[in-house]
C-alpha cells in the first residue's frame, strides 16, 4: 500500500484534491476530518496532515508520498526525495516591518527580535548575513508581533502582500521563495514503481495546463501556410474531410500563452470551424 500524505485544510488543501482527480487519482469518500481516504487504486490511499508535519512524515516512512511546501522542507530541514516542483501555491517568506519604521535592511536589525513561524530559515538566512538576531518563534499572528512590542520585525509568508498591507506592514526583504512540491520516501522510492507512476500522472496535467488542442478545416491550398502557423509538438495532423473535395481537416497542440496570436494567424491564412480545447493529461 503506498500512503500519499497531502494537506488536511489550508491553502494547499483544495488545489491538492483538485491535481489529483485531474491526474485520473480521486479522493474517495474522504474528507480533511478524517484521517485516510481510498483512491480508485487498491494499492493507493491518501492520508491526511498538517502541511507542517508532511516532510516528517515521509522522511521516516509514515508517508511514502508527501504534497507539502518547500518552505515547509526546508524549515525541517526533512531529508527526503525531492520528485517534482508542481508549479502552484507559490509564495515568499519576507522580511517585513512597521509601516512607519526606519528599519530599511537585514543589515538594520542587528540585535534586535524577530518574530517567525519559520525559526529555522530566519536563523539560516541572519546567519548566512553575518548578522545576530534574537528569533522569537511564533505559533500564529506573526502580523502582530511589531505592535504589541514583542519583535522589531517579522518572517512570514506572503503570497499577495495583502495581509502585510492590512497590518501596515512594508517588506524590505525577499528570505525564501516557495511552492509546492512532490516528495518521496528515500527508500520507498528506490523501490516502488507506482511512485513514478504518480509523478507521471502529475507531471501530465501540469504539462496539459500549459497546451491547447486546436482543430479546424482549410483548404489544401493553404496547408503548407497553416504547417509555418503550426509546429506543435511534431508538426500538425492533417486529414482528408469525406466529401468535401479540396479541404483538409488540421489537428494541433499549441501552448496557451500564445493561443489567441496563433489563432489570429491560422484565420488569416485560410483556417476556418477553428475549434479550442483543453487537455486533460499529455503524457510524454
């Protein structure tokens, strides 16, 4: 049985569950108060955690398969396999202060407190400064801290600033950068075929968010403009339409950021019935 630890509740929560049914692994019949949840493979089950105890977890085996952050790593300093960077949840731990205060650098705080969740990255990056601090760990209400005189400034994630703002907080510095990442058991990985095929499955709708299917007709006389329009991943499908003489349907897989430029193109060289769509998985 291979146990998939992924986040209980917070941010991370929901875009989790999301990935995973994309990826064809489904949640079933569980929910974030309970502890274990059944997927559609018998040899796969979820288990719910805190995102804070997930690198835990999987380092010493209670978890073979962990959806956490890589602040969250870090600051445990959790020795596992690093799978893959699943390019959401992005966020910043920062450096930040009172609005009205003349701290304006690290290099400013020589000395004085600061209030973190994250204790070990903020003693890590002073550290690497050559700059001496006294880290007051927090367990919540970072944002507080500055103005109830208990730290001079704060290490917290941010991941629009808002919260900062609505505390009048400014940030002066940039500490870590995160997102979310998949990671494995050392020995568990070595060992389990299934865990690459769950890394697949991941990386699959990842890669399908970043595309776009594209059909449409045209006229045989404008396939070799449409093939300079349309690369794709091996250049464009083209096939015979029955009972339309002189016309050809063309198939494509295109990136998305460059959908509507491509679209634009493909009408101007003779395209027409142009059909988007999106891609569930793509898998290499």
């Amino acid at each position: 049985m291979i146990r998939i630890a992924i986040p209980n509740k917070g941010r991370l929560h929901e875009p989790t569950i999301q990935m995973f049914k994309e990826a064809g692994l489904p949640v079933l019949g569980g929910s974030n108060r309970k502890l274990f949840a059944k997927t559609n493979d018998p040899e796969i089950t979820f288990l719910f955690a805190r995102a804070a105890d997930i690198p835990e977890y999987v380092q010493d085996g209670a978890a073979d398969v962990g959806i956490t952050g890589l602040d969250l790593i870090s600051e445990t300093e959790s020795d596992v396999e690093m799978l893959l960077d699943l390019k959401y949840g992005g966020a910043d731990l920062v450096l930040a202060v009172p609005e009205e205060s003349d701290i304006a650098s690290a290099n400013d705080l020589e000395g004085m407190r600061v209030a973190t969740e994250f204790p070990g990255i903020t003693a890590r990056y002073f550290k690497d400064l050559g700059i001496n601090i006294d880290v007051v760990k927090v367990s919540g209400a970072c944002e507080m801290t500055p103005h109830v005189g208990i730290a001079d400034a704060i290490v917290d994630i941010s991941s629009s600033g808002t919260t900062l703002l609505m505390n009048h907080l400014k940030v002066i510095e940039k500490v870590f950068s995160s997102s979310i990442y998949l990671i494995a058991n050392h020995e568990t990985a070595k060992t389990e075929e299934k865990i690459e095929h769950i890394k697949t499955a991941l990386e699959s709708v990842m890669h399908a968010k970043e595309k776009r299917y594209l059909m449409m007709n045209a006229p045989t006389t404008v396939v070799d403009d449409l093939k300079e329009v349309l690369p794709g991943l091996a250049g464009p499908t083209i096939m015979k339409v029955e009972s339309k003489d002189n016309i050809v349907a063309v198939h494509a897989v295109v990136d998305a950021d460059i959908i509507f430029a491509t679209i634009t193109k493909l009408k101007a060289a003779g395209a027409f019935d142009i059909l988007v769509m999106p891609i569930e998985r793509m898998i290499p």
